[in-house]
C-alpha cells in the first residue's frame, strides 16, 4: 500500500524528486506546501504524471495546515535551505516521518533543536537526504567492508573529493554560512563510508579560512574547501581533505 505524504518545496529541483518519488509508487502525495502558492499550483499543473494532475488544488502554505487536512505519515522537505530547521521541528511535532535534502541546519544550535525534537519523538525517522551512498561503486564498497569475504579490517583510509558550484549573481543562503560549501561536498563521500562502516566514535572538522578569489571568494570563510577526520573503535582513522571547493553549474535555489 502507498504511503501518504507531503511534499514540501515547489521549485524545479524540488518537482524533479517529486516525479520520482511519484514513479517510484512506494508514496502517495496527498498535498504540497509552497510559500508563494500561485507560482506552485501553477509548477504542479505541469506535472506529468496525470494521477497527480490534482496536486495543484492541494497546496497550503504551512505543514501543519496540509497535515490538517490530510492524513499523511511522511513529509519530504525540498524547500529553501533557510527554512529547512523551521520545517524539519513543524514536521517531527506533527508526528510525520521526516525526510530533508541536505543539510537539515546551517549551525549546531539549528542542529541540537532538531535533536531534541526528535529525541521527543524516537520512533520517527528522520533522514538528511543523500543519494551516493546507493550508488553502484558506494554499494559495492560496503559490501567489500562488510563482508567475510571482503577486502579484510579497516585500519585507516583517506578519501579526497573535489567539486564546483556555481553561484553568479544568485546567491542561494548557504553562502553565507561558514563552511556551508565543505558540509554540501564532503557530506555525500562520508556518508558512503558511514553507510559501510558504521557511525564513528569522533568526529573532526575544519573549513579552510584563505581568501581564495578565483573561487568567487563571498567573504565567508570556508567557501574553498575543508578538512574532515573520523575516529572508529581500536584507533582506526578516516581522513577527508577538500582540494578546492569552485563554482560552475548553474542552479536553482530550491
């Protein structure tokens, strides 16, 4: 049977994972959420999928009124990076499971209220979006890690990513939030090795603070790269290091 939800974010990232998740046919959206609800029902009409053609006659502009007026189990959050901490807490007190692309909080008091939210609410899953960890390469690692047959115990490894986002004139929020640039990169690769090998004990991290203008330097420090290390039981360590964090591929801001 599907499972009724709320998709939350009408903006062209956002409808994108709404066809798949509607093609996928494992979720049933009952009503979407958008701020500016003219522009969204007017999104929404344009959506393939004819059996949800009527979605544009179901958006609200809070969680909580959609979840008035529908019984849903899951919310899935593709809006702006801003309100995500605000939309995570409304969604865990409505007693939904909660889904959220990356990244939930833009700082640790953002984070600890999310925590102690759903510490509040246990049995609630809730899931800061990733997708590499289900890819090919991703599961065949863990597979390797996991496995007695496998490529044996991890005692140490380091992984360097590199990646470029373009940011022009538009400036989406995570600019301006320090090391913002580094969590959106690096978290895809550490959740691979999460996924493999488990949550660590400690974690370590750190942005680079030099002024980098070839890399469209904003003045917020971080914006060029960072440094992660992850601590597991009996001393074995994961390093992740960041070359260079650019920009390149327009986007849109969810």
């Amino acid at each position: 049977m599907q499972i009724p939800s709320i998709h939350v974010g009408c903006g062209k990232f956002s409808l994108q994972r709404l066809e798949v998740l509607i093609r996928g046919n494992q979720f049933a959206p009952v009503a979407c959420v958008d701020v500016d609800l003219e522009n969204a029902k007017s999104r929404l009409s344009s959506i393939k999928e004819n059996t949800y053609k009527d979605l544009s006659n179901r958006v609200y502009t809070t969680i909580t009124e959609a979840k008035e007026k529908h019984d849903a189990k899951v919310c899935f959050i593709f809006a702006s990076f801003k309100a995500h901490h605000k939309l995570v807490i409304e969604s865990l007190n409505l007693g939904m499971h909660t889904f959220c692309v990356k990244p939930i909080a833009r700082n640790q008091k953002e984070f600890k209220d999310i925590m102690n939210i759903h510490n509040l609410n246990p049995k609630l899953m809730l899931l800061q979006g990733y997708n590499n960890q289900w890819n090919e390469a991703a599961l065949k690692m863990r597979r390797w890690m996991q496995s007695d047959r496998g490529i044996g115990k991890m005692l140490g490894g380091e992984c360097i990513c590199w990646g470029r986002q373009n940011v022009k004139n538009n400036q989406p929020q995570e600019v301006t939030n320090e090391g913002m640039f580094f969590h959106s990169l690096a978290c895809h690769q550490l959740s691979q090795l999460v996924a493999a090998k488990g949550l660590p004990d400690y974690v370590t991290a750190y942005v680079h603070n030099r002024v980098d203008t070839d890399l469209n330097y904003r003045g917020v420090f971080g914006t060029s790269g960072g440094q992660c290390l992850f601590e597991y039981p009996d001393g074995v360590v994961n390093g992740l290091f960041t070359a260079k964090m650019a920009i390149s591929e327009e986007r849109e801001d969810v």
